[in-house]
C-alpha cells in the first residue's frame, strides 16, 4: 500500500537556486538536519516560515525525503528531518561534481538520527561563535571528506571524527581541531582508543562533545595514558557536555582536559 501511495504524489518541477543546491550540499554533509537547522544554515536572511515552504518544494520535487525527527517546534508541529534522495544525489553531481553513486540516501538509521543532529547543533554554535568575532575563518568539514583529503581512501579510514573545524582567533594563525559526537555506546578497547589514537596520528587537538559530566570521567580516564603515550599535555583532548553547548554555546561552555582541570578554549587558557 505504501507503495501505491507514493505513486499517486505527483512530484512539482522546480529549478533550483544557488541556496537550494547549497541546501542539498548540508544533506550531503550531515547525511541528516532538521528543517529549523537547514533554515538557519541555507536561508538566514528570510523567515522559517518561508524556508520551510522552500525545502517543502525540494522534497515535493523529489529531491530530498522527509520523516519526524521526534523533537517539537513551535505550533505544536513535529519537527521534520531531512535527507537525500537518489534525484538529490545526481543534482549535487550536476552542480558540485560529486558522484552521486558516493552520496548516501535515504533516510538514516534510527540508532544515528540524533547524533547527526547534535553535530549539526554544534556546527551550529561554531557558526554563531564566528557571528560574534570570537573565531574567525571558520571552515567546516565532515570527517569522511576530512579524512579523504588525508588518505586518499576513505574507506580505509576506520577512525575518523565526525568534523574537523578550522577556524582562528584573533589576531592568531589558522587552528584546526578535530570533533566527535560521544555516541555514550562506545567501548574502551574495541572503539575509544584505536579512534583517539587515530586522531593523535593527525597532530589535531581533539573536542569531545558527550551527554554528560559523568560520562566525561570515563572518558578522560580512557583518554589519559593515551596522552601520555603520545607525549601530549592533558589540553590536546577536551570535553564538554552537549546540552551546555546549545545553551551557552561553544566558547560559553565548561570544557574539561583529560587532567580535570577547566578550559573555556579561549587562547589564553585554552592550552592547546
């Protein structure tokens, strides 16, 4: 029956513009964003009313499909969550030379739909940080593109983070840092250390964002003999909590060292 549903939705032709494409290329970064998250990063200057009607024709063009993220926006609606499909894929191959056979589609697994959001979230407070003046150049790249430019191969890349950010402070040289979205799921031996050794290869520092304080002592006693191992101070690998994060925002954040001690990554106490 679902099958004979879908053939009666009459797609609508539309001719896409510069910031629909773009639109697409944030699908094809985050695999999965929420409808209030591609407003703000494909059509700030416009209301989100109009936007969603936007990515409302981009779907009902077939380029991208659309589900219940499962959180609530205003009005009592359910917030919608994005993703490409296999039209979107070949439009990005068109206009960005992507090969669409590359590009995942369809809808993402449960298990992973709210990590993809929360790094969206963060991505999205890097960009707000950047709004402020407090960074600068902000440049940001998902892991599997990140480690593709290193290696060569992706798919050799077992251990990669999910975004590097570039970016500097004022009047400071280009930094780049390495991101990862603690799923709460990974194990010591068998996940955490090949990754963060992984990431110690890179020369990167490392922000860790996980769900809570709590889950950050056991982290940091993970992480602890790796630095040392590596030769590293307790600043290369950092810690902060998720909900903080959106509240307050990057720079107005706890962040913990592996050593405990506290860090708001300013330059001057950022120890990085």
């Amino acid at each position: 029956m679902e099958r004979n549903l879908r053939s009666k939705v009459k797609r609508r032709n539309l001719i896409l513009m510069e910031r629909d494409v773009w639109a697409l290329v944030q699908l094809y970064l985050h695999r999965t964003v929420s409808s209030s998250q591609l407003a703000i990063l494909c059509f700030p200057d416009i209301s989100y009313e109009t936007a969603r009607k936007r990515l409302r024709r981009l779907q009902q063009a077939g380029y991208t499909g659309a589900s219940s993220s499962g959180r609530m926006e205003g009005r009592g609606r359910p917030e919608l969550i994005y993703f490409l499909t296999a039209a979107g894929a070949k439009a990005l191959e068109q206009h960005r030379g992507i090969s669409w056979e590359t590009i995942p589609t369809g809808p993402a697994h449960t298990y992973h739909k709210e990590h993809f959001l929360r790094l969206v979230d963060v991505r999205l407070a890097m960009e707000d940080a950047a709004r402020q003046s407090i960074i600068g150049d902000l440049e940001w790249t998902t892991g599997r593109e990140f480690w593709k430019e290193l290696s060569g191969d992706v798919d050799a890349i077992d251990e990669r983070a999910d975004a590097t950010a570039g970016f500097r402070y004022p009047g400071m040289d280009l930094l780049k840092v390495l991101i990862e979205i603690d799923t709460g799921n990974f194990r010591q031996t068998r996940h955490w250390e090949p990754k963060i050794k992984a990431f110690l290869k890179a020369g990167f520092p490392i922000w860790v964002v996980t769900g809570s304080t709590t889950r950050i002592l056991t982290l940091r006693k993970w992480t602890a003999p790796l630095l040392d191992e590596a030769g590293v101070g307790p600043g290369k690998c950092v810690f902060a909590v998720y909900d903080e994060i959106v509240e307050k925002g990057i720079f107005g954040s706890v962040w913990y060292r592996t050593d405990g001690s506290i860090t708001n990554l300013r330059p001057k106490l950022a120890g990085i």
